[in-house]
C-alpha cells in the first residue's frame, strides 16, 4: 500500500537576489527544521538559483518590481506547509534554537511566533550582537495572511485584522542577522534604496507612522538626526497607543535630542517614555548616561541601579547588548569613579568585564583605578581571583597595556608568574616569542644608562633588529624593573619610547603603521611622562586631589586590535 507524503509542517519563504555569498549557511541552519524550501529569485545572475537547488528548494522565479511585500507573497502563494518560516539571505538559524523552533510549531493555539534576531558588528555567529529586536517570523499558513508594505514589509497587522483574537507568542528562538555588519550596507547600498523607497510610500500615505518610524532609523544610519527627529516626532502624533515600536520612538527622540545638543529635552523624553515603559532598562541605562553628562552623579548611579534591577530587557522590547547588564555597569563605574568611590568602581568594571564579550578594554579602567590608587602590584592577584581568563588567554595584550599605562612593576609581576627569573623567562619566550626579545639587554642598558637624551633614545629605539647581541629571554622583566627604578624626575621621552617600541610590547609587530597609530605612538611617552609628574605631586596635600583627578583623566591605552 501506497503511503500518503506528510503535510511539510515548517515551509521556509525567502525572497533572494544575488545572495550566493551568504545563502547556504542560512539554508544549513535551518536542516531538519523546514520541512519545505521555498525560494523566491528576483533575478539573480550569481550562483545563488544553483545553490538553493542544492539544498532541494523550489524556485519561483519573480521580476523585481520595487515592492517586497508582493515578492514575499509569492513565496506564501507557493507554500504547502502548517506554518510558515520566514528568513533573509542574510540571516541563519541559532543551532540551540532548533529544539524550540520545533515544538513551537505543535503548539497550535497561537497564530504566530516572534523570535529574537541578533543583529551582529560582524558577519559570523561569533562577532558581537550588537541589538536585539524581537520580530514576527513564523506564522499560521492561512490565504488572507499576506504581507503588507513595499519596504519593511509587515503580516502582524493583518493576522491581527483578519483573526482579531489572534495569540502570538513571544520565543526566545534566536535569528543572527548580518545584514547590517560592518561595510556589508555599504556594499548593497541599503541605506539610499530603503530611503527611495519609503519616500515613495510617504508621498502615497504622509500619515503613517510605520513608514515615518522607518525613514527616521535611515537617517540615524546616516547620521542625520535633524530630519530623523522630525521622523519621529510625526510618527509619535500618528502612532496607534499599543503599537510595537512606541518605545523605540521614545528611545531614538532621546538619542536625537542628546546627540544634536538638546540635553534637557533629551532628559524630558526620557520622563516620558519611562511613564510608559518603566521596565524598559535601555530607558533608565540612557537617562542615567545623559545625567552623568551634566555631572549629576547621584541621580545617574540611581538610574542606572534601576537599569540593573531590571536587568537584560524584557523579550517584547528592542535592545542592544548590553543594556541593563555589561554595559550599565560600565556606566555606573565611571559615575562612581567620579565621585571617589574606587572600591565600587572597581567592583563594577570588574563584574562588566566578566559579562562583556570583548573585555580587555574594561581592563584597563580597572588599571588605571589600581595604579592612582598606588595598588598597582595588586593587578595580577585581582585578575587572577576575578577574571583568570585575561592571564590565561591574553597574557602578552595585558602586558601590552600594563607597560603603555606605565604599570612596569605590575607588568614584570604578570610576566614573571610569581616564579624565579629562568622560568619566568621560559614563560616570556613561550608567549612572546624568543624571536621578538632580541636586543632586549641593548634597551635594557639603554634605559638604564646615565645619558638618558629624548633624541638618542627615540633614535636607537628604532634599530633593535639590528643589534648584534642577542638577550635572554628574562631581558624583557628586567628592562621593565629598571624602568620602574628610575626616579620620574628624571625618566624622559626617550626612556619611555625606547621601552614602548620593544618588539614585545609594540604594538605594531610588522608592516606600516596607520597615520592614527603612528600618532598614538608619539604621544603616548608624553602621557605616561604626565602621569609620573602627577603621581609626584599626589604627596602634596595641596595638589594631591587635582593631581589624582588628573591621572585618572589622562587617555586611557587602547588595546591591540
């Protein structure tokens, strides 16, 4: 006896063009999810059509006529399955989330679901999400559910119109998009064609708050926050009161206000959104950041308390990274470093960089607040406790932003392990390379000489290939403890530059520097020349508060790249 095929129960609907860099991993994503792949081609003429047969799709093949709402129509048109899964070239499934995905398609009493896409800084899961929004992505298949919209094209509003008693259900199904990765807009041209298009739909329809909304986002992108805030503002006055996106209206005048100079409006706008969203925590993180720019410093650690409290952002919210966790923290270190509170400061960074995905540059908040605070030798044991990952991963990096910040005695303690001298410089060379400490003696007798001339120094600095007598591998702790012994009246430019361009603390091992590196370079001895003089005059009652302000205030070192 013949068996009758399945129902597909998940069909996957893409509209395509030109998208054979990026569509396979999408449709990889998404194996043994879609049941059903259906592909709408607006007229590609790379690999992609080849490449989505590959994977068993069905191509629809559909002239480009400027609107996306009847391109995703097609796609529906042409679905057999329960439910319908909607992606982007650009996009792919969280693997974790697949299990989910699943068992939310059983779950027949709603008639979509929203997942959370991570919109990514680069162009792989691994990069840094930097928001996350949650978006309607799958659905009900049902003849009158068709999308609305040339641009930026919606199904809510219909669900909800042709099933007034329509529930939808809030997943945390996660989606990585890396449409808007660095120099991928750029390269599609997105921001013009978007703005085209929704200028066209404005013309059709001024009052829609939808299209109004959008084209003020486009602006931001460019940086026009003039005519977004004018965006925004309509929007508002057209806005139905439960829309979606009201809090982002709210979140973006805010932004708009603040970056154009309107401080104390920006301020107003937040009262207000917070008067309807008061556990949106990425409202109390900017409030509490706009009153640190007016030195409000009480006011903003209590703002950005309640962010904490509340927390990573309610699933039903627009976030970005961050908020309400890493990033409030941060914030709220710096409010208390402000004000003198150093242990709670440190504290902060300290539990921000254990949560933040790229953490090395908190570590040098938490240097600097252990060096003013003359606890400089106590760096390598907190990291050790609090973040063992910096000592154990990035062990060179930190030594890196030790020697810049002039933490030298901090810098030959990470170096030297706790250990004798011959197995910290067995440690050196494992990490730094043997390669890279040659000449370290050469720099160490430099540093170490009488003649300390800027000139002399600056000029041999630039030579250490060439020296013909090779170092030990523990030259570089030594030239570091020497450093240090030097008293800082009489430590000079040269001193310092000679130590910072040892191969094993440059920045730059090879090639040619940028303009913006080549200048940090030059003015970095200048700024540790400053802090030395500074931590001279801390002694002195009478200059000590200024002088301790001062160092803390002194450009922080940027970590490698």
């Amino acid at each position: 006896m013949k068996k009758t095929p399945r129902k597909p129960l998940i069909s996957l609907c893409m509209i395509v063009k030109n998208e054979a860099d990026t569509l396979a991993r999408c449709l990889q994503s998404v194996r043994g999810v879609a049941d059903e792949i259906i592909i709408v081609d607006t007229g590609s003429t790379d690999s992609t059509v080849s490449i989505a047969r590959s994977f068993g799709a069905r191509i629809i093949p559909f002239p480009w006529t400027g609107d996306f709402a009847s391109a995703r129509n097609a796609g529906l048109a042409g679905a057999r399955g329960s439910w319908i899964l909607v992606l982007d070239a650009d996009e792919e499934l969280e693997p974790g989330s697949k299990k989910e995905l699943l068992v939310c398609a059983e779950h027949t009493e709603y008639e979509a679901f929203f997942v959370r896409i991570h919109n990514h800084k680069g162009t792989d899961r691994a990069s840094q999400t930097i928001t996350v929004n949650p978006i309607l992505r799958m659905f009900k298949r049902c003849p009158n559910y068709r999308f609305s919209g040339i641009i930026h094209e919606q199904i809510a509003a219909v669900i909800v119109q042709e099933t007034p008693a329509a529930a939808m259900h809030m997943s945390t199904v996660v989606v990585h998009h890396y449409g808007y990765a660095d120099g991928v807009v750029e390269k599609k041209d997105k921001i013009s064609r978007n703005i085209g298009l929704l200028k066209e739909q404005l013309r059709l329809n001024p009052g829609d708050a939808f299209h109004h909304f959008n084209m003020a986002v486009e602006y931001m992108r460019l940086g026009d926050y003039g005519h977004a805030l004018e965006h925004i503002l309509t929007s508002l006055d057209h806005v139905e009161p439960d829309t979606s996106y009201i809090h982002l209206l709210y979140k973006y005048e805010i932004r708009c206000l603040a970056v154009t100079g309107d401080l104390p409006g920006a301020l107003e706008a937040c009262e207000r959104g917070l008067a309807l969203f008061p556990d949106y925590p990425d409202l109390h993180h900017i409030k509490g950041a706009l009153l640190l720019q007016v030195s409000a410093f009480a006011e903003a650690k209590a703002a950005l308390g309640r962010a904490l409290d509340i927390g990573a952002s309610p699933p039903a919210y627009h976030t970005e990274s961050g908020l309400g966790t890493y990033l409030t923290r941060t914030l709220l270190g710096q409010a208390c470093q402000q004000i003198g509170e150093d242990n709670e400061a440190i504290a902060c960074y300290t539990r921000a960089a254990q949560l933040h995905p790229e953490p090395l540059p908190l570590v040098t908040r938490l240097v600097r607040l252990f060096k003013c605070a003359g606890r400089e030798l106590e760096i390598k044991g907190w990291l050790a406790e609090h973040l063992p990952v910096i000592l154990a991963e990035q062990r060179p990096e930190l030594v890196r932003l030790l020697v810049t910040d002039g933490c030298y005695a901090a810098a030959a303690d990470v170096l030297g392990g706790g250990v004798n001298e011959d197995a910290a410089g067995e440690q050196v060379v494992r990490e730094f390379g043997e390669g890279e400490l040659a000449a370290g003696e050469t720099v160490a007798r430099e540093v170490g000489a009488n003649e300390r001339s800027s000139g002399a120094h600056a000029e041999k600095g630039q030579d250490y290939a060439g020296e013909p007598e090779a170092a030990s591998a523990d030259s570089l702790i030594r030239l570091l403890q020497r450093a240090e012994a030097i008293p800082a009246a009489e430590l000079t430019y040269g001193d310092i530059a000679a130590l910072l361009q040892h191969p094993a603390i440059a920045r730059t091992t090879g090639g040619t520097m940028s303009a913006s590196e080549s200048a940090a370079s030059a003015v970095q001895p200048w700024i540790s020349l400053a802090d030395k003089v500074l931590a001279t005059l801390e002694a002195s009652s009478g200059f000590s508060p200024a002088a301790a302000r001062a160092r803390l205030a002194l450009p922080l070192p940027r970590p490698a790249d």
